[in-house]
C-alpha cells in the first residue's frame, strides 16, 4: 500500500513561491500518474494539477501560469512549484492519484498553504 506524506507549506505574501512535496513510501515510479489537490476554507477538494507516469501535465486554470507540476520516479516524490501566489491559494494541498486514475490511495494529512500581507 503506497502512503503519501505532503510538506513545504507554510505562510507567504501575497507574489511570493512555495515549493510542496509529496514523499510515497512505496513506488510510485512509472506506475501511476499523479496529482495535487487543494481545499480552500469552506469549499470541496479539487485538482490544482496533475503529471502522468510519462511526464505529460495538467494545471487547472487557477494555477496555470503560475504552478508547475513535477516528479522525481527515483525519489518516489511529486512536487509542485508555487509561483505569484495569491490569497486565494491559501488551502491544504493534498497529493493522490487523479480522477482518471481507478486507484486512489490513502489521503495524508495535507500542508497548509497561507497568503496573507
């Protein structure tokens, strides 16, 4: 069972960039694609962006522009680079499989993203 553990939030202001990681115990590898997601106060949880086995991305329209989606198969680890951030990126971003894929894993415990001035 691949558990997934995601960290790099923290507080920024409002232009600033965030780094966020996604270490898989197990292999990720080339087995499935993968994806971030984010739940804004008071909203449902959505996908922010995604990355197949092969390296193709997605990034949702709230991001596009300004997030980028990577992974490291040898590492077992998926990041996402945050660019001009805005308040309302401010959420707990999550990583897992995306919808298209028939497996989803167990969901950590997130990391909490502020943009505030």
């Amino acid at each position: 069972q691949v558990q997934v553990e995601e960290s790099g939030g923290g507080s920024v202001q409002p232009g600033g960039s965030l780094r966020l990681s996604c270490q898989a115990t197990g292999r990720i590898g080339n087995i499935y694609a993968m994806a971030w997601y984010r739940r804004r106060p008071g909203k449902q949880r959505e996908e922010v962006a995604a990355i197949t086995n092969a390296g193709a991305t997605y990034i949702a329209d709230s991001g596009r522009g300004r997030f980028t989606i990577s992974r490291d198969n040898r590492e077992n680890t998926l990041y996402l680079q945050m660019n001009s951030l805005k308040p309302e990126d401010t959420a707990v971003y999550y990583c897992n499989t995306p919808p298209s894929v028939p497996v989803l894993l167990s969901w950590g415990q997130g990391t909490q993203v502020t943009v505030s001035s």
